[in-house]
C-alpha cells in the first residue's frame, strides 16, 4: 500500500465490511423475522446470517461434534475480522492493519464459499469488450 492517509485504511476497513455484507446478501440473503425470534436474519444481521448459512451447509455433512467445532471457529474469526473493519470507523486505522483487515476478510470469504458440498452459482456479469481486450480479439468472436 503506497496511500500514508490514515483516510484510505479507515476506507479499506469499510470496503471490507461491505464485502462481508456482500457476501452474506448472496449466501443467506435477509429474512424478516418476528420481534419474539432469538435470532435476527434481516438485512443489518449479516453476521447471523453467515452464521446460519454455515449452519445449513454443514449439519447434515460431518459428525455433531466436529460441526461444533468448525461452527465455532467461523464464529470466532468471524467476530475477529467484523471487530477489525469497525475499527476504521471508530478510530484510526494504519497501514499495517488496513493490510491484516484485507488478508483476514479473503480468508473468511474462502472459508464461507468452502462450506457448501455443491459449487456456487457465480453471479457475474461478463464484460464482452473486457475479455476480448484480454484475448486480443474482436468482440464478434466471442458473441459466436
């Protein structure tokens, strides 16, 4: 990173956040739950909203036990990096940990995309002029 603006990690920090609702908008996206509900599932509960993806994806694959286990590790690091990106909101953020913000938040992501037995729909669009840029080609090759 090249930015010495405390603005740009505190910004990081925030992109990441985002990211993270992101994800959880695709994984589980928000359910309107009653008031009497212990747990919360609407758009500002992204946080229990991955939780409970995690959930559904792996009670039923591996033994009670080792679920346990891995649904509390999610947990943690989940709990770990949301406290990390705050941090760029409520106080000043350096290089180092806009760095450890962007390492932690990819390696959550992969450990929620890892979860599912089945592989994800991707939800991309496809830039046609992009990947014939890319390819060295005329777009009308790729619309063949």
């Amino acid at each position: 990173m090249s930015s010495e603006n405390s603005e740009d990690y505190a910004h990081i920090a925030l992109s990441c956040r985002r990211t993270i609702e992101y994800l959880a908008d695709t994984l589980f996206p928000p359910i309107e739950t009653n008031e009497n509900d212990e747990l919360k599932l609407g758009k500002q509960q992204s946080k229990n909203r991955l939780l409970a993806f995690a959930h559904k994806e792996t009670e039923n694959s591996e033994p009670l036990i080792s679920f346990i286990k891995k649904s509390t590790e999610l947990k943690k690091k989940l709990n770990k990096t949301t406290e990390l990106q705050n941090k760029g909101l409520h106080s000043e953020i350096d290089s180092e940990l806009a760095k450890k913000c962007i390492k932690d938040t990819l390696l959550l992501i992969n450990d929620f995309v890892s979860l599912p037995l089945h592989s994800l729909p991707p939800k991309v669009r496809l830039d046609k002029d992009f990947l014939a840029g890319l390819l060295g080609r005329s777009q009308d090759i790729l619309d063949k």
